[in-house]
C-alpha cells in the first residue's frame, strides 16, 4: 500500500513541469530568504496566486520548493554579511559571519548548506515515519477535541508574543471575529454585514492572510524614506566558491550535533506557533551547553553553523506533520499550504492521508527532493543573491504591491477581494505599529471556522459542556493552553522568582491524568511517568532549597519574526 | 494616570466590540439546530471585550508605550508618512480599476509609488516609468496569456476600442 502510494505520487511528482517548477520555487525561496527583511513566508504567500492554476500536486510542491529553499536562503545573507536573511537564521550569523571574517566565507556557507540539506533530510524521514502514525491518533478527535485543539493552538501562539500575552490574546480573538464576517458557516445566514451587500459573502481568506502579512510587511519596511532608497545589502560581497566536499566531511564527524539540532528542529515544529525562528536559537544554546569548548562559540567554529541551519530546516518538517496529521496548521507557512488546498477542494483532516493519497505522498517526497534541490541550486542562487541586494527597497516594494493585487484578483475574478486585502493590509500595519503580534490573528482567521464549525458538531451532539474537560484529548490541550498562558511569565521569570521552579513539574503532572485516560497501555504507562517524573523534580527542587537555575538564550518575540 | 497610545487603541477595540455586540442581536435565528449563529461570535466577544477593558486599564497605568510618536497629531502623520500616502495611491488604484483597469491603473499606481519614493527628477522619472511598464507589463501577459486570468480592462480600454 505505501509502495503503491509512493509509485504513484512519484509518477504524478516527477514530471518536466513540477521539477521545473519546484526548482523554481526552491530558487525563489533561496533568493527572498536571503534578503534582509523579505521572509520566505512573504514568499510563499507570494507564490500562491501562481498555484491556482496548477494541480494541487503541482502548488504544493512549488510551495515546498519556496518554503525548503527559503529556509536555507537566509544563510547567505548571514554568513556574507552579518545581517541573517531570515529570523530563521539568526543564531547562524553568531559564528557564519566569524568565520567568514576569518577568509574562510566559502567553507562557512558549505557547512550552512550541508547542514540545511541533512537537517532537512532527517526531517523528511520523520515527517514520512510520524505524520501517518499521528494521523492515527488523529482519527481519534471528536469536535470536543478539535475544538480544544483550536483554542490550545491560539494560546500557545499568542503566548509567544513574550511580555505582550494580552495583546497576543486580542489578536487572537480579532483573527477569529474576522472569520466570523459574511455567511454563517453552519446555516448560511449573513453575519455582522452591517447592511453592506458586499459584505455577506464575507472575506476570502487569502486576501485576509496576504494583507494582514506581506501587505502590512511591505509598507513597515518603506516607513523610513532614506531605508527604502538604500539598496536591500550595503555589502557588496565577491561571489564566493562553496566548499562542497570539505563541509560535507565536517558537517558528517560532527553527526551528534547534527542529529540533536535536527530533533531540536522537528519538535519545535510540531508545536503551534513555535517555527524556525525559535528552533535555530534552541540548538544552537544546547549545541553551546554541549559543547567541551563552549568558549569558542561566536568565534566561527563549525558547530555554530550546524546547529541553527540543521535546526531550521528540520522544523519545516515538524509543522508538515500537523497540518498533514491533523489538518491544522500551525504556522504561516501551513496555513497558506492550506489554503492552496482548499482552493482546490481539497480539505486536510486526520483522515487527509488515507483520502488522498497521491497528495499527501506527493508532500512527503517533493519535501525530500526539495531538499536535493536546494544542495544543488544554492551556489547558482549565490550569484543571483548578490546581483538582488543591489536593488532598492521601495522599487521592490511598489512592484510586490502591484502584485499582491494581481495575484489576490487571480484567486477569484473579484474586485472586492483587492478592497479585502487594502483593508486587512491597513489593519494589520496598524496593528503591528501598536505593538499587536500579527500571528495570532492570522491563525484565528484561519482556526475560526473550523473551532466554530466543531463546537456546533459538539453542541449538536450534546449541550453539555463536561466533554471538553472529560474527554482525554480535549482535556490534554486544554491543560496546553491552560500552561502556555503562563509560560512567558515562566520564561521571563525563571532565574528571578522561585515559584518558576514548580512549573514544569507541575505542567507533568497536571498532563498526567488527560494522558492516562486516553486508551492502550503505552498512554497510561506514560501519565504515570509524567507523574513520577513531576513529584521527581518537585523533591529534587525541594531538597536542594529552591536554588534558581541560571537562564538561557530563548528569544522573546518569535512568532512574529517569521 | 494619562491617555496614551494604547489606551486609544483600547477605546477603539471597546467600541468595535460594541458595535458588533449590537450587532450581533440582529443576527437571525435559526429554527433548527443546537447552537445560534450568534453563539460564536458572542464566545468571542465576550472575552475580546473583557481583555479589551483591562488592556485600557493597564494602559492608563503605564508610561509612555515604546515607539510612541511625541508631537501629537502631526508628528503622528510626520512618522507614518509614506505608508498613508502609499494606502492612498492603493485606495485610488482600487477606486479607479473600472476606469483604468490593471494595466494602465497598474502602470500608474507603480509609477506613483516610485517616484513617490525616488524623486520627481527627469532621470528618475524615466527609470521609474520603465520599471513600471516593464514590470506591470510582464505580470499582466503572464496572468492574462499564461494563466488565462480575465483581469479587469477598465472602461478606458473600452473607450480607446470605441474610438478605433
């Protein structure tokens, strides 16, 4: 069955065209994710328009081409320049640019490169061993869950906006009251038109998502007149030669780093919200703490590198697993993914890979090949790179602007679609000028539908409320989102206030009862480990007298960096 | 205890969520089914309004938001500038794209914008107008000749036929 499925998603995968155009996409990702403030998100939003009219084969891996190549783009522009491409790459430029200094710019991008394509390719591997299994545990949800799922997602999202929590939450909820405009999803009656006609079809979701993103991103980035005049890179590198054969050796004696930064990668994928931009970071501090010479960290040492790039391109792999397990999408990246797919009728759920097969293989393999495609179109793209940083900032924007119009008329022949994105573009500058994270409200436009649409199936069923905190899964995310609210308290406390030291055993053992309800025996085998583990921690804390840990390197606001 | 930025953006979600409070009343009902269709919307505005009001609170009892513009009003239009004026150029593209159309309001709205940014002097003019032509030029025969996209003509369009 799965070699069934393999031969023919290749058959529908591997034709002229879709390798032209992921070869494209892995070439337009790598170009954007190396320009300094044009992330690959912006260019997957980008892309959309052109997939309309392709195959959903064809769309998806175009996309995964732009989202794969735009991972590792910001490398470049890290190690060449010091300014990371993309928040993706931040923690790459610590010691990319220190080593580049140093004379050796070419073996520093050989190793972000090798390190991008084995992080990527142990992700591929996850992603086609997990994403099947979590499917199965997916199948498993009732609306109750999915419901809870839904709110979970937009806590821990909204929690990653750090000290902001309250305007991450108002978010949030804005995004849902958004989704909320136009037609009643459950019985077709107009809502909050306010006597406007024009309203009651409501707003399309990817004029929404490209105004509240690339939109309101592109006229934060031509706010100051003499920024926008200047070229994209001050820096006018000579192209450089990459070291192919010597950074692959490194990358591969350094196998421990590379795994570890991978997993790193892939579990912070798997989490709502948390993308690459955190994942990069995280590696590279535990790649530091694990480290015999940690000193020499920042000074342009091989393991610097690994650690972020292969991070950052494992998470890509992380947040397919949800989207294709659960059919929720827990970032931008897989939210527009999803969107592509309902443009063709196609609508993710748990039972997405058994319904449709050829896809979802589809997926699996173009995010493999994406990977190789990227190994080979990085030194082309170099050359690409240093001719792009050469452009002005406000000549790009007015042309992409132009084009976010184009592109958002293609989706649906609708003038008024053009009059969606102006108003969300408005709004989500606006938004982001007063401090307001834009993640969360992207999500909540995305999830409200579907929350609403699984609490009317809920209510259907029964109108008592006692399932979502009875039933397992859903008490599971509820005890999620109950933690994730207090998590950046947690986080901005932890080396200052003593009560940070019960969090997470606390967080085990309040996962311990969801867990040990849920059905087989590996579940409950694993709530009583959580629970041991918790009073474990607890005691240990307690013994030693309630000393503080020294803090670590987490950034504070991730989610909107992406 | 003062106004500032946010307790402004605050007022403003209050009143947005009144508005749509009220006008969640003039929702229909459905006569079938377990939940109204002004059950979610109220799930969400409930909360949305309570955050809403202790944000306004909070905000009275912090200092001065971080970026906050000083110079009141104008000092407010000073800093954001080029984004008002480039929604503006947006807003009058949209407007006028039964009149002009995506190419020729395309071109225009391009052209703007550039020499908003990049000057007004001969040289720049010449160099924006041709990124604008070549650039508008080239989307609009790749959405219209290889996608198939019937973009909008414009009346313009029209008229120039008419005339020929």
């Amino acid at each position: 069955m799965i070699i069934e499925n393999i031969l023919n998603a290749s058959a529908e995968l591997f034709t002229i065209s879709t390798v032209i155009l992921m070869m494209v996409g892995v070439t337009a990702g790598l170009i954007a994710g190396a320009i300094p403030g044009f992330t690959f998100a912006m260019a997957v939003v980008l892309v959309l328009p052109f997939t309309f009219s392709m195959t959903p084969v064809q769309g998806l891996a175009t996309m995964i081409g732009v989202y794969v190549g735009g991972l590792s783009g910001g490398l470049m522009s890290g190690i060449l320049t010091g300014i990371p491409g993309t928040p993706s790459s931040v923690a790459t430029t610590f010691d990319g640019f220190p080593m580049a200094r140093k004379g050796q710019p070419g073996l520093a991008l050989g190793i972000g490169v090798w390190s991008s394509f084995f992080g990527g390719v142990i992700s591929a591997i996850v992603l086609v061993l997990v994403a099947p299994q979590l499917a199965l545990v997916g199948l498993e949800f009732q609306p109750w869950d999915f419901f809870s799922l839904v709110l979970f997602a937009l806590t821990v999202t909204a929690s990653l906006a750090g000290d902001q929590l309250l305007k991450g939450l108002i978010s949030g909820l804005l995004g849902l009251l958004a989704a909320t405009i136009g037609t009643d999803v459950i019985f077709g009656l107009p809502r909050f038109t306010f006597g406007q006609s024009g309203l009651e079809s409501g707003f399309s979701f990817l004029p929404v998502l490209i105004g509240l993103f690339a939109f309101s991103q592109l006229l934060s980035d031509t706010r100051d007149t003499e920024a926008a005049r200047k070229p994209l890179s001050a820096d006018e590198e000579a192209v450089v030669k990459i070291e192919h054969r010597k950074a692959a050796i490194l990358v591969l004696k350094r196998w421990g780093n590379l795994i570890r930064s991978s997993i790193i990668g892939i579990f912070v994928g798997i989490l709502p919200a948390a993308g690459s931009s955190i994942s990069n970071i995280l590696a590279y501090d535990q790649a530091k703490k694990a480290s015999k010479t940690p000193e020499k960290f920042g000074t342009g040492i091989e393991d610097g590198i690994i650690a972020p790039e292969s991070a950052n391109n494992a998470t890509a792999g992380g947040t397919l697993i949800v989207m294709m397990a659960l059919g929720i999408p827990g970032d931008i990246v897989t939210a527009i993914m999803l969107g592509a797919l309902l443009i063709h009728d196609v609508v993710p759920s748990p039972s997405f890979i058994e319904d449709q097969p050829i896809i979802a293989y589809s997926i699996f393999i173009a995010f493999f090949v994406a990977n190789f495609l990227m190994l080979g179109l990085q030194s082309i793209t170099l050359r690409g790179f240093v001719l792009i940083t050469k452009v002005r900032m406000y000549m790009l924007a007015a042309v992409i602007l132009f084009y976010c119009a184009i592109g958002v008329f293609a989706l649906g022949n609708i003038t008024f679609d053009i009059w969606t994105l102006f108003i969300f573009g408005v709004l989500g500058f606006a938004l982001k000028m007063m401090g307001f994270p834009i993640v969360p409200m992207i999500l909540g436009v995305v999830l409200g539908t579907i929350a609403e649409k699984n609490l009317s199936q809920a209510l259907a069923i029964t109108t008592d409320l006692a399932p979502f905190f009875t039933r397992p899964w859903s008490l599971f995310f509820i005890t999620l989102g109950a933690f994730s609210i207090f998590y950046p308290s947690y986080q901005k406390q932890r080396s200052e206030k003593t009560w940070t030291l019960a969090f997470i055993p606390l967080f085990l053992m309040a996962l311990a009862p969801s867990i040990f309800m849920m059905e087989g025996v590996i579940r409950p085998v694993v709530a009583v480990g959580f629970l041991l583990g918790g009073l474990y921690l607890l005691a240990k804390r307690k013994q030693r007298g309630w000393v503080l840990e020294s803090p670590s390197m987490v950034p504070d606001h991730p989610s909107d960096r992406e | 205890m003062h106004i500032n930025r946010d307790a402004i953006v605050a007022i403003v979600l209050l009143i947005g969520c009144g508005l749509f409070i009220n006008e969640s009343f003039a929702i229909k009902e459905a006569t079938f089914g377990q939940m109204s269709s002004a059950l979610w919307p109220r799930i969400i505005l409930a909360p949305l309004t309570l955050l809403s009001l202790i944000f306004f609170v909070k905000s009275l009892f912090q200092e001065r938001s971080e970026g906050e513009q000083k110079g009141g009003f104008v000092g407010w239009l000073k800093y954001y500038k080029n984004p008002i004026f480039v929604f503006g150029f947006f807003a009058i593209f949209v407007a006028t794209l039964p009149f002009f159309g995506m190419l020729v309001g395309g071109v225009l709205f391009v052209f703007l914008t550039l020499s908003y940014f990049g000057g007004w002097d001969s040289r720049s003019l010449f160099l924006h107008g041709l990124i604008a032509c070549a650039t508008v030029g080239f989307m609009w025969s790749v959405f219209t000749f290889a996608l198939g996209v019937i973009l909008p003509q414009g009346e313009l369009f029209y008229g120039v036929i008419k005339g020929i």
